[in-house]
C-alpha cells in the first residue's frame, strides 16, 4: 500500500496574516459581487457565505503553539518520573550492597546488569522497576532491606512509578499524536481559506483588469496561485439581441 501524502500548505504566509487578509477581501468581495458574479458565476450565493465559514472554522483551530505547549508539558512530567525512577532504583540498590555486600548473583537479581540501559528510557525503566519490586517484595530480601534502613513505601513505590511511568509515557504519545492530528486540521483548513481567496484574487485579475484600485483589493502577497485554468470560468457573455 503507498504511504498517504503529507498535507502540505499552499502559502507561506503566517495563519494570522491570511485570516486577516481573508476578512478583508471578503468584505471587499461582498460589496463587489455583483460584479464578478456577472462574469464568474461560481462566485455567487453562497460561495461568500462558505468562505465566511471556512474562515470561522480555522481561526477556531488552535495553533500549533498551543498543541506544542501540551506535549511539551507531558514531555517535561515524563522526564520527571524517569528521574525519579531512576533515583529510586539506584536507592534500592545502595541497600541492596548494604544487605547483600559483594553478592554478584543478588545483585543480578535485582536487575543491575539492566540498569545503565534504561535509566533514561520510559519504555525500559518501567520493567526494571517492576522487577526489583517483585525481588524487593519477597519475604527474605524485604526483611533483609528494611533491616537496613530501605523504607517499606520505597519498595511500594517501585511498582508505584513504573505504572505511573508507563502511563504518562502513553498520555506523552497522545499529546504527540494529537499534536499531529491538530496541525493537519488546521493546515487543511487554512489551505481551504487560501482557496478562496486565490480563486477571487484571478477572477480580480480580469473583472478588474482597468480599475487598478480595486484590482488592488484582492492581490495576494505570497506569489502567485496555482488554480487551474478550469476552475476560474467566466461566465458566457449576455446576448443583448
């Protein structure tokens, strides 16, 4: 199966500025219409209205800033529980020598050998500590640690951050996705209301081929738009006979 296309946007220009520039020559549109419907009749009711809305729609999606802030605040709060899980672990062991010194074959138990590879991993790190709470919990090494000084909600909380790891490991690549998701809606929605106004910026090119100053009113600034020729059809001339 082929991989679906990127979607990708029509214009280089800031989302605000074209959302500007999109109320702007709308309201220019509509006190013109007349006009260019006499020539374009695709441009008549409720093509207006649709552009209107299209407008409406995307300044309604958030921007990427905002989606990126999410992830970015989920990133953080992983990162957090990866060090913290880290630490703990590292604490675990200290007791571990304490109880055990020079016991090679418990500290292999206890994951050591696993350590230095998912320290910094949120997909590793979580079945390391689940593991050293399942050794941790047994009867003859818990009594060992705690004889140490290992406190019994440190053992508990080996299981306690590994879930919660994973979890927010999973709420991290929701934010991602969603992320993704949003910056798709938006593109596609932005490129509706380029759309719009790239269709009227041509038809402008001939309605108002001898009126610079109206011709001026719907030039787009971001190159020039690629709408095929079918698409701007001038409607057949009025038979006056």
């Amino acid at each position: 199966m082929n991989r679906p296309v990127e979607v990708q946007r029509n214009f280089n220009k800031p989302d605000e500025e074209v959302l500007q520039q999109s109320d702007l020559q709308l309201a220019a549109f509509v006190d013109n219409k007349t006009v260019f419907v006499e020539r374009f009749t695709q441009l008549a009711d409720p093509f207006a209205t649709e552009w209107g809305a299209a407008t409406t729609t995307a300044r309604g999606i958030a921007p990427d800033y905002a989606s990126l802030a999410n992830q970015t605040s989920e990133t953080d709060s992983l990162k957090a529980l990866v060090s913290s899980g880290a630490n703990l672990y590292q604490t675990l062991l200290f007791y571990v020598r304490l109880a055990y010194p020079d016991n090679a074959t418990v500290l292999r138990l206890f994951g050591q050998q696993h350590y230095e590879a998912a320290r910094n991993s949120p997909l590793k790190l979580p079945v390391l500590l689940h593991m050293a709470f399942e050794e941790a919990s047994k009867p003859e090494y818990k009594a060992a640690l705690i004889a140490k000084g290992l406190k019994e909600t440190e053992i508990d909380s080996l299981e306690t951050l590994a879930d919660d790891i994973f979890n927010q490991e999973v709420a991290q690549e929701k934010a991602m996705k969603k992320r993704s998701k949003d910056l798709d809606e938006r593109i596609k929605a932005m490129n509706l209301v380029w759309g719009k106004m790239s269709l009227v910026c041509q038809c402008a090119k001939l309605v108002f081929q001898n009126d610079a100053t109206r011709y001026n009113l719907f030039l787009l600034y971001d190159g020039e738009s690629n709408i095929p020729a079918s698409v701007v059809t001038p409607a057949p001339p009025v038979n006056n006979q």
